[in-house]
C-alpha cells in the first residue's frame, strides 16, 4: 500500500511540476527560434538561436534529473560536443547549433506543451473527482442546505432530488475516480515521461550501446591476446621443456641399445611415463580451447566431459537443450572449465556444482564449490580474464567467494 501510494505522490509531482516547466519552455523556445531565425539575415539570428539552444539544454537537464522519478532507473545525459580548443569565437559561439541534441532539446520543448498540458488535466480532474467525490458526505449537507439548490446531481440524474440520493451518487463517482486514479496517473506519467527519455536520452543512450559494443570488441581482442600469451607460455615452459628431455633420453638409449640393453629399458619406461605426463599437461592446456566434443554434439556433452576429467567430484545440471552459436557454446565452456580448474587447484573443496539453464533468452551458468574462498576476478588469479570473455558477447560474471567459503561463480550469457 505504501509502495503504491508513493508511486502515485512520485506520478503526480513529475505530472503537476511538469507543467509549469512546459509552459515557461515552450515560450522560451518558441520566441527564441523565432527571434532567430526572423533576424538570421543580419547575423544577429545566430547568437539568438545559440542562446536559445543554450538555455533549452539547461531546462533538458532539468527534465532529465526528473525523468528517473518515473522510469525508476538513472537516465544518461548526452555529451555535448564542445568547439575545438583552437576555434575562434565565432566557431565557439555557433557551436551550439551544430550539436544535434540541442535542436531534439528545443523541439521537445515545443512538443511537449501539449502533451503536459493535456496530461496535466487529467491528472487534476481525476484527484478532482477523487477528493470531491470520497469528500462529498462531509460538504454534501451544506451545499443542499443553500437557498435555491435544484437538488444536486441526482437531480440531474433523473434520480431525484434527495440528499442521500446525490450524497451515495456523488460518493460512488469518488469512489470510481479514486480507483482508476493510479492507472491514470501513471499512464499519463509515463507517456510523459517516454517522449521525455526518446527525445532527450535517445542519443546518449546510442552512444553508450556503440561504446558497449566497442568495449566488448576490446574484451574480446583482449581475452583471446592473453589466453594466446598465456598458452604459448605454459607450452614453453611444461610440454616443450618435458619433449626436449623426452627426445634426450631417446637419443641416449639409442646410443646405448647395443651396449647396455638393461639401461635402455630403464630409460624407455622413464620415457613413457614422461610422455603420459606431457599429455595430460597438454589436455589441461586445451580446457579453453573448443574441443571437437563442443562442436559435434554440444554444451551438455562437453560440459559433463569436462566434469568426468575434474579431480574434484562434480554435481552437473544441464537443463538446457539444442545448440547456440559457436561464440556462446565457447564462452560457457571456457568460464565452466576455468572455474573448474581454478576450483580444483586452489579451494581445497570436497564438491563442485554446475548448473546450466535459460531464463528467457539468458543462459544463465551457476558455479560453486564448498572450498576456502577467496577467489575473485583480478589480475594474476585463476580466475582472471573470464570478465572478459563474458564482456565479447554482453554477459556479466558475479563472483561471490567470502573468505572460508563457499564460492558462487554466477554468469549470464545472453543467447536470444
């Protein structure tokens, strides 16, 4: 009920202060476009149009630190072009004119005049009715007492001119307002509010998608760089190292075959079991890489593969099914297999769960183990760079992970 009744104050402020603002607007915009554009034959119409752009951004950013109120969610404000730091004063005194958002600025000045004005009436005629109706049986009584009343409005009504008639009829007409009074005052608020947040936001929020997406794109060149650097250097420094000794050893017991074939049996069974260690460093290496497993048959293959070969038991949950695109599939599996392996060498846990389901056009992957803690996404641990990963196709990784446990590792991969 408080929820409500706040959400109707919020509506009805945005709704009767906006009116006011709409009117001072329109007539600052419309005399100053005016103004300019009748004198920009003797120049004297550009400094006019500059100001008055100037001055419908001022009454934009006011509009814009109102809109949130209604929306429920901050609202970005569009960048300004400022005029180059070398610019002469007349480029500097233009500029204005050449930011496209000052004129969407001045036009919604203009347009929304009417729009205010209409919902400005509603909004006053249905707390009117409201007030007056639900109030009626308190002020009724005097009002049938005057000299000369004709009955009121049962009168009216055909239903007769009793006082308890017009007082139950004008009490059911209050009570009728008050209930639709919310639905009306938020629809008016928030059609309002949306020409409000298309007009003045629209830009800015273009700009921050393109930079998302730029973002994204730095993300992903960023991730694939260091798995790349990362891989070249644990390559290096483990299997390239252990086949260098492993070719070693075999050129020695060639050398020694005829001489000493016992020693050469020694030296091939150190061999072997060198060449087993090399392999199973090699497959620890590939778990960010997509295995054929991935491509042929899908997440929940891979995943439960991914599962059998952890040291630490797992507890898998696929309830997705079908195939997503190759960027997705390669996300999910690398953040499972990093998070697995990070798990594996460094929470000391009895138990990992994998749940993998879809909530709309969300994958949404949970990871967690019954360990120390202490993991988190920085720069030098195990679970760096899945940040990234996740950022190349819009997800977002939360990683909750107190100090003595447990660790939760939430990711959410949008697939639609």
């Amino acid at each position: 009920m408080r929820t409500l009744l706040s959400r109707i104050g919020a509506d009805t402020r945005y709704l009767i202060l906006g009116f006011p603002l709409a009117i001072i607007w329109f007539v600052a915009m419309t005399a100053g476009f005016a103004a300019g554009v009748g004198t920009v034959v003797v120049w004297v119409g550009l400094p006019i149009l500059a100001t008055t752009l100037l001055v419908a951004r001022g009454f934009a950013d006011v509009e814009r630190r109102r809109l949130p109120e209604v929306l429920g969610r901050p609202v970005a404000r569009p960048r300004y072009r400022p005029a180059a730091e070398n610019a002469g004063w007349f480029r500097r005194l233009v500029n204005p004119l050449t930011n496209g958002q000052s004129w969407l600025d001045l036009l919604y000045g203009i347009v929304a005049f009417p729009i205010s004005l209409v919902t400005f009436v509603f909004t006053v005629t249905w707390w009117a009715g409201t007030i007056l109706g639900l109030t009626y049986p308190l002020y009724g009584w005097i009002i049938e007492a005057i000299p000369g009343n004709n009955g009121g409005l049962g009168l009216l009504l055909g239903l007769g001119g009793s006082v308890w008639i017009d007082v139950l009829i004008n009490t059911v007409i209050g009570v009728l307002f008050a209930l639709t009074l919310p639905m009306i005052v938020r629809s008016a608020a928030l059609l309002q509010a949306g020409l409000g947040r298309a007009m003045l936001t629209g830009v800015a929020e273009l700009h921050e998608r393109i930079d998302d997406l730029a973002e994204g794109r730095a993300a992903a060149v960023s991730a694939e760089a260091n798995a790349l650097r990362r891989l070249e250097r644990d390559i290096h420094d483990g299997p390239q190292q252990r086949l260098v000794s492993l070719a070693m050893d075999l050129s020695r017991a060639q050398r020694q075959l005829k001489r000493d074939p016992r020693a050469v049996e020694e030296m091939l069974s150190h061999a072997i079991v060198s060449t087993r260690e090399t392999l199973d460093e090699l497959r620890a290496l590939s778990r960010g890489i997509a295995p054929p497993i991935l491509s042929d048959r899908g997440l929940a293959p891979a995943l439960a593969a991914l599962a059998g070969r952890c040291t630490i038991p797992v507890e898998l949950d696929v309830q997705v099914e079908g195939r997503f695109a190759a960027a997705i599939e390669n996300t999910v599996y690398f953040v499972v297999a990093e998070s697995l392996a990070n798990a594996a060498k460094h929470s000391h846990a009895t138990v990992c769960t994998v749940t993998l389901s879809k909530i709309g056009n969300v994958l949404m992957l949970t990871i967690g183990d019954d360990g120390v803690g202490g993991a988190h996404v920085a720069k030098g641990h195990g679970l760096s760079g899945l940040a990234d990963r996740l950022k190349a196709v819009d997800g977002e990784l939360v990683v909750d992970s107190p100090v003595g446990g447990p660790t939760v590792i939430v990711a959410e991969v949008p697939c639609g």
